[in-house]
C-alpha cells in the first residue's frame, strides 16, 4: 500500500507584530459639526419616542380600541391595567429626562 501524503501540513504561527504606543496618539474626535448634529438627533428622538411612551397609554383610540389588542385578549387584559399604563408612560418620561440630561450636559471634544 503507498504511503498516504499529508493533507493539512501545520504552518508556522505567526506573531502579529506589538503596537507600539505613543503618547498622544488617540484617534482624532469627530467634527464639532457633527457632535453638535449628534446631538440634536439624539435629543428630537428623545423627545419623540418619551412623548409618545407619556401620552399613548392615556389615549383610549390607541390603547383600549386597539385592533390588535381586541385579538389578543390576554395581552389586552394585562395591559388595561393601570400600573402597566404608569409603568409605559414612566418609561416615556425617564426617555424625556435623558434627551434633557443629554442636551444639558453636552461639552464639545475639540482636538
């Protein structure tokens, strides 16, 4: 019978080579153009998602009469209750609160 030859031959590690680290050599930050612009998309989606979480669990046209919520009587019961209805608008309000906490503490990085 003849020899059988090797189908996966082991190769070598290579070693990546170490980085070097250099003081002050952070990557640059962004624009402040673009900080600030970050800002403002992050601040308006605050606002809108928290405002909608606040005020959609006090609007009987979206949460009571819902389509969806009429075929699925057991989510519906769960949430007609009240506490879960605070507990959405809670969480609409915290969102409110981070949009604000965000736009009042907002600092430019400038290289």
């Amino acid at each position: 019978m003849a020899a059988q030859q090797e189908i996966f031959r082991e190769t070598p590690r290579v070693e990546p080579a170490p980085k070097r680290e250099l003081p002050g050599d952070d990557p640059a930050p962004a624009p402040v153009w673009l900080q600030r612009l970050s800002l403002v998309v992050l601040v308006i989606f605050c606002f809108y998602i928290g405002g909608l979480l606040a005020l959609l669990p006090w609007l009987p046209r979206y949460w009571e009469q819902n389509g969806w919520l009429m075929s699925h009587p057991a989510v519906d019961a769960v949430l007609q209750r009240g506490w879960v209805r605070g507990l959405v608008s809670g969480i609409g309000l915290l969102d409110v609160w981070i949009g604000i906490s965000e736009m009042l503490h907002y600092r430019d990085y400038r290289a």
